[in-house]
C-alpha cells in the first residue's frame, strides 16, 4: 500500500523531464505563444472597454484596470492546470511517454515533478507575454507589477498540483472535463476576477477564501498591478505555498498508485 | 582454460499478484551473461510482468530477483543505467523527429550532447534510418518504428537488452533485418532478453529459452534440447482414422490426434514409418521435423487464449 503523503525522492535528472516539454513547446512556438498575446486583448476589449462603459469606477479605479490583473491570474490559473490535466494524460496514457522515460534512470516521482515544473513554467511564460500587452494600455503599475513573473511560477505550480491530481484519478480523458467546468469555470467566474468578492455574501466570501485558490491569486496580482500592497497578502500567500506542498505530495503519490503496478 | 559463467539475471521464486490474479507464479531462472534468452508462452502467460520486474518498473510481491547481482528493488536506478529497453508498444515520442527521439532520450541517461550526437548518428546507420532522420514518428512504417525503438534501447550502449515482441506485427523481410541486428548485438556480448510469440524466431535466435503459462514456467532449456526432450527429433503424421489409432494402440506407440491427423512422436522416423506402413493400413503418411511449436502447443494446448 502506497501512502498518499509519502516525501517523493527527487534528482535533478527532474530537468530532463521539464527540457523534454520545452522542447516540444518550441517546436511549436508560433502556435503556443499567440493565444497569452491574443486573450487579454479580447477580454480587455470585450469586458474592459465594452462592457466597462457603463461602468464608471469600481472599488475607485477603472474597469479595465480592475479587470486587467484578474486575467493575467486567470491565464496563470488556465496555462498549468490544463497543461497538467489534459496535456499530461495525453503524454501518460495515449503517448505512453511516461512509460519511455521510466524505462531510463529517471523515477516516476521525477517524471511527475517534471511535469509539474513545467506547468508551471507554462504559466510563468504566460503571465510574462501579458506583461508587456498590459502595459501598453497603460493598466498596470511599473516596476511593481514585475513581482508578477516569480509569483506566476509558484502559482502555476500549484495549479499544476491540483491538476494533476485530477490526472491522476480520473478514469478516462472525457472526466477531466468535470473538474473543468465544477471547479475551474465557477472560480473564473467568482474569485474576485470580474466583479469585487465583496458584493458576494459574507459566508461566501470566506468559502471562496478557503477553498478557490484563484481569489488568492486574483488578491495578489491586483495589489501588485495597483501598487496597493497590504499585510493581508502574505496570509494569500502563504496559503498558495502551503497548498501546492501539500497537494505535490499527493499528486506525486497517487500518480505512483496509479501508474506503477 | 576457465570458463567463467556469469548469471546476470537471478529469479527465485519470483512472483507478482495482481489483487488476486498472480500473474507471475513462484518463478525461477537464471539468465547468463552474453547469451540470448527466450519467453515464450500464449497471451497472459506472465512474459511481460516479468520483463517488467526485470527492468524495475513494477515491483515484485515476493521471492528473489537480481539484475547484475543487485537487488531490483532497492537499485532501480544503478540497474536501469545498465539496460536497453524495447518494449512492446511503440512509445516513441511523437511529438519529435527520427533524430530528436534518440537525442531528448539521450538526455535521460546523461549522455553529453557531442557523445549523444555520435551515437545516435552510429545508431541510425546500424538500423538503416540515417536516411529518415528528419522524418516525424507517424510517417514511419512499422517496421522502421520497431528499429527506432532498437536504436533508443541502445543508445545508452546497454549490458543487457529486454526486447518485448520485438518483431511483432512486422512482415517477413523487417523481421529477418530486426534478426540480423539481434544476432550482431549478440556477437557484441550484449545479453539480450527478449518475449515472442513467434517459435521460429525463438528457435532461431535464443541460446535457452522458458516457455511459461499461466504465470508458472513449463520447461526450460536449450531449443532443440527442450524438442527432443518433449517430443523426439521427429514427427510422423497420419490421418486420423479408427483404424490407424487402433493400430498405434496396438504397437502401444505414444501419438496425439489433433483435428483430422496423428501424431507420432519418435526419435528415428525411418523405423517408425516402417514399421506403420508394415503393421498399419494408412493412407497417406507424412514425416517431418519437430520444431518448437509442437512442444509449445503440446504443453499449453490448443485451446485459444484472450
């Protein structure tokens, strides 16, 4: 019986894993690095500047700039979970590359964190290629916002976590849509992204706290964006590293139940 | 001079459990260095769970077994190092070129990039795909996917190489080319492992060989050793016919009838033909060599396996 919690034995041979995804993302470069410059662009014109006409000031700034940290949270959120859902079960189940790579020194808990880092690379070249799109408009604070690019590699990484532990339990490709639209629809949706969590009630302000990972995020990223830093964002923080430790544990190991028999 | 017999591979007892299914049933069995050792059995006979404990990627649930003298579960890694792996799925990358495929699994074994370079540019020439180098995996023949999977097995210059079906699914002339290349690793003095399904290739390639079933192994030993042992050098055949067995009964000669034939087994064909033609009436009577796949379906029986 494999234990859930047991402290996966790690080499940096983890690397090789994370090179084998890079490699494969640069092959395709042109394809990979259009949809981080496209999405902001149509969110900021559709949300921002459509919709946020009839929206005077909220919380005491724009729309748009209300908006703006949000979607780079949110392409964070997107780029490793489902990097780590549907791009890692592909990798395990239809193109048995998992299996290629146990066959060499590398373990399955290297294979797995290989993974994992490079989901949240994904998010980390995401956020970066945003920056600048944002900038342009004039919608975020420079050189505070910056603090961005670090931040979006270890939120990606919990994003990468929780994905994988869908990954790692689901019974076929097709279920991982559930945890896509039960979980990541909803926290695009109510984590502070579009309208302030404020205006939710009370007891649900303190459950999207809890338990939608995106509104600490969100919290981050807009302080940065705004330069409105505050004590409370070391708690969002906090919260971001405790969770990903613990469900990279746990994605590792019920990777391991499922993959080595 | 001393001949110095080197076991590279020890099973004792070796067993996998599935739940309740035990895949691999209490096996033994000693593979040595430089020679070409055969699995053979039908589908399910336990051929790949061993291959697998053997390259440490599932654990055993008891009895023993050492890979180069080292215990597979606590040295995966130092064994891992030593081996070539060809399984028998294609699992090459197919988001990489003939040439990437070799050079990112390279990178697996620390191979650095100017020696990997020089490998995989030997490798291609050995398999005949320098040609294809630039080809993606999908525009591959299948047969050309099987040398690849050869070529990558090899490209960390392994001890000792697990080939699972290697030539499975491959037409005649792939199948001889994958032959030949097995037979030069060999002279190389790489032990080679491998699963077939195929007898004519076991008895052609392997030095010895286990013919398993039901995760238990049946016999053990050299091919033509394990024929004469099970069957005899030869085999007359006859048509099945009340008569002919009743004759054979009578001579208490040791036969099988399959479908519409007899078989008797013998060790001097020319007497036993005489002597049937002598005391029997037959019509038509045939004799031939025995081969592999009479004692494989002797001993696992004709009944078709899922």
């Amino acid at each position: 019986m494999i234990s859930y919690f047991a402290v996966p034995k790690l080499s940096s041979r983890v690397w090789k894993v994370w090179l084998r995804n890079r490699d494969v993302f640069m092959k395709t470069y042109k394809v990979n690095f259009l949809p981080p410059f496209l999405e902001p662009l149509l969110y900021l014109f559709a949300l921002g500047f459509g919709l946020g006409r009839y929206i005077d000031v909220i919380e005491g700034i724009s729309y748009v700039k209300f908006i703006a940290p949000a979607l780079i949270a949110i392409s964070i959120m997107n780029s490793a979970f489902f990097e780590c859902t549907f791009g890692s079960y592909v990798r395990m189940y239809y193109q048995k590359t998992f299996d290629a790579i146990i066959a060499t020194p590398l373990s399955i808990e290297e294979v797995i964190t290989g993974e994992l880092l490079w989901g949240a690379t994904r998010s980390l070249i995401y956020a970066t290629i945003m920056l600048p799109v944002l900038a342009a408009f004039g919608l975020i604070d420079l050189p505070l916002s910056l603090l961005i690019i670090p931040f979006s590699f270890i939120a990606g990484f919990l994003f990468a976590t929780i994905g994988m532990c869908f990954t790692a339990i689901t019974p076929n490709i097709n279920s991982l849509n559930y945890p896509t639209f039960l979980f990541i629809t909803p926290m695009f949706l109510f984590s502070g992204t579009f309208f302030p969590l404020s205006l939710l009630p009370e007891p649900i302000q303190y459950f999207a706290l809890a338990t939608l990972p995106l509104t600490h995020l969100v919290m981050i990223t807009r302080a940065l964006t705004l330069a409105t830093l505050s004590g409370f964002l070391v708690l969002s923080f906090a919260w971001i590293v405790l969770v990903s430790l613990v469900l990279f544990v746990l994605a590792v190991n019920l990777m391991k139940r499922r993959l080595i028999v | 001079m001393v001949v110095c017999i080197v076991s590279v591979i020890v099973a004792e007892d070796l067993t996998k459990q599935f739940g309740e299914l035990v895949a691999v049933d209490s096996v033994s069995f000693a593979v040595e260095e430089g020679e070409v050792f055969g699995f053979l059995g039908p589908n399910g006979a336990g051929k790949t769970t061993t291959m697998k404990m053997i390259q440490c990627v599932s654990p055993k649930t008891a009895g023993k077994l050492t890979v180069f003298g080292m215990e597979v579960s606590t040295h995966q890694r130092e064994i891992k190092k030593l081996l070539g792996v060809a399984p028998q799925e294609n699992n090459l990358d197919p988001d990489f070129t003939v040439h990437e495929n070799l050079m990112v699994y390279s990178r697996y074994f620390d191979i650095p990039r100017a020696k990997a370079e020089r490998m995989v540019a030997e490798l291609l020439d050995f398999i005949q795909l320098s040609h294809k180098k630039d080809t993606v995996i999908e525009q591959l023949s299948g047969g050309m996917k099987r040398r690849l999977i050869l070529a990558r097995a090899l490209i960390n210059s392994p001890r000792m190489l697990i080939l699972d079906e290697p030539t499975i699914g491959l037409d005649p002339q792939a199948r001889h080319l994958i032959w030949d290349k097995i037979k030069s690793l060999q002279s190389q003095g790489i032990t080679i492992v491998l699963t077939t399904h195929y007898l004519e290739e076991a008895a052609q390639l392997c030095n010895r060989l286990v013919i398993m079933d039901y995760g238990k192994i049946l016999v053990q030993g050299k091919p033509d050793e394990v024929i004469r042992e099970y069957i005899g050098t030869d085999i007359v055949e006859a048509e099945n016919d009340p008569e002919v067995i009743a004759c054979l009964e009578r001579n208490t000669t040791s036969y099988d009838v399959i479908g519409n034939r007899v078989q008797v087994y013998t060790n001097n064909p020319q007497e036993m033909i005489y002597s049937l033609l002598k005391e029997c009436e037959l019509g038509q009577i045939t004799a031939r060599s025995a081969t592999l796949e009479d004692v494989f379906l002797k001993l696992t029986g004709r009944k078709l396996r899922e």
